[in-house]
C-alpha cells in the first residue's frame, strides 16, 4: 500500500458510488460515545467528516500511507496523520475504528487483523470492508495484460471470504457481523468500466510503466473491457461490484 500512488481527484470521480458501501458499513457500527474513532486509511477525508459529524464528542484520528491523500484530507480541515497500516495499533482509548477500502492493499493484514481485535478495549467496535471481485472480468483482464509487461497486480488472494474474516477477528468475547453485497452500479461515458478503475486497480500498473507505456497499456485494455462489460441500449453499462463486510463489537 506504501508504494502505490494515489490521485485524490480521480479516486473522487465516482464517490457517490463508492461512498455508499462506507455508510452500509458504519450504519452497523452502534457505538454511542466513544472516547476516540479512528479511520484508518481515510483517503481524501471525505468519509471521515462523516465521523466527525455522527460522534461530535470523540476525538477522530484520520490516518492514511499516502501524502497525496493525507493532504488532500488536511485541506478539508482533517487533521490527518501520515502513518502505515502496518505500523498501527489501537491504543487504550480507541472505541470505533473504521478501514473502509484499505485492507486489500496490506498483502499482511490477515496477521494484522487478530492482534487489532485482541489490542482493543472492552466496548469498542471495528469495522471494515475491502473489495471482493478480483475474480471479476475487468480485474482478470488487467492482471494478464499486466502480467505479459512483467508486472505483477493483486489477484483473488488479495483479499479473504467472509468466512474467513469471521474467523479471524470472532476472537473470545467478541460478537461478529459479517456479510457481504453486490452493487450493480450504473457507469455512463466514455470506457467507464476503464474510467473506474483508473482510480484503483491500475495504480500498481501506472507506478510501473512510463507515461506513453501506460497509455499503451489503456489502450490495448479499453476495447477488452468493452467486450467484457457491453454497454446497454442507452449507452450506460451495469459494473457489478462485490463488496465485503466484517463488524466486530468487543463486549464490555
């Protein structure tokens, strides 16, 4: 996660369409005073405002790995920090903790997740959702173009089963809710299924291509996609979008 590079601008581009899994998250959360909330890998900090308005009384932390993101945070007057998932730890006062579309990029975060669950105090919540569709047709497309330039993407063991999160963060004495959603988004434009994933799944093959190398990479993607995701008669194309969710409540 560390080494991609993030464009708060075009990660925005579609934000109602990726806001809504974060509220379908945090409506499960029922924490009603807590002491400190931290989003963790906020991202532009559009989300965590969202934090700061439903617990007006909690300190909110806003962390995130990248600069980009952290200063486009700081300009919306969140007082993010610039920290690694890896390297974080909830402290004694930490009530809700909240990764909303981070974990699919910490390649370790299945050890990680264990020792957050067992590090939080009794009463606090932890919630989390990352993506389930690197099986998808877009995302198998650009791990093989990616991997005929040599370069290697996230596949379908980027991210775990819901069983599995279960199993991972129900430690003793904490109540699980796992569950999982697929959003048929509707994308209109120009190579919207292109456009969408511009924002994310292409960052590792951007990192690694020179400009006219990446431009060469969108366009020998663009007419597959188009293939894989046809556009209806109107001209707007449904993206099914997998999406997976653990909350975690730690009782008192």
């Amino acid at each position: 996660m560390t080494g991609t590079t993030w464009d708060p601008t075009l990660y925005l581009t579609f934000d109602d369409a990726r806001s809504r899994p974060f509220f379908d998250l945090v409506a499960r959360v029922r924490a009603e005073s807590p002491r400190r909330v931290v989003d963790l890998g906020c991202g532009p900090g559009h989300l965590t405002e969202v934090l700061v308005r439903r617990w007006p009384d909690a300190v909110v932390e806003a962390l995130d790995s990248s600069p980009d993101m952290v200063a486009a945070a700081r300009e919306r007057g969140i007082d993010a920090s610039l920290t690694a998932v890896e390297s974080w730890s909830p402290g004694p006062d930490v009530d809700v903790v909240v990764t909303n579309a981070v974990l699919q990029w910490v390649p370790t975060h299945r050890e990680l997740l264990p020792r957050w669950i067992d590090a939080l105090a009794p009463g606090a919540w932890f919630a989390m959702q990352v993506p389930g569709n690197f099986g998808a047709p877009s995302h198998v497309l650009v791990r093989e173009l990616a991997a005929a330039r040599g370069i290697t993407v996230r596949d379908t063991l980027a991210v775990g089963e819901p069983a599995e999160y279960a199993e991972l963060i129900g430690r003793p004495g904490v109540d699980v809710d796992v569950w999982e959603t697929t959003y048929l988004q509707r994308l209109t434009g120009e190579d919207p299924v292109l456009t969408w994933i511009t924002a994310t799944a292409l960052r590792p093959v951007r990192d690694a291509l020179d400009p006219a190398g990446y431009d060469d990479f969108r366009a020998e993607l663009a007419p597959r996609l188009r293939e894989a995701s046809p556009a209806n008669a109107d001209g707007s194309t449904w993206f099914p979008f997998r999406r997976l969710f653990a909350v975690a409540h730690k009782r008192s």
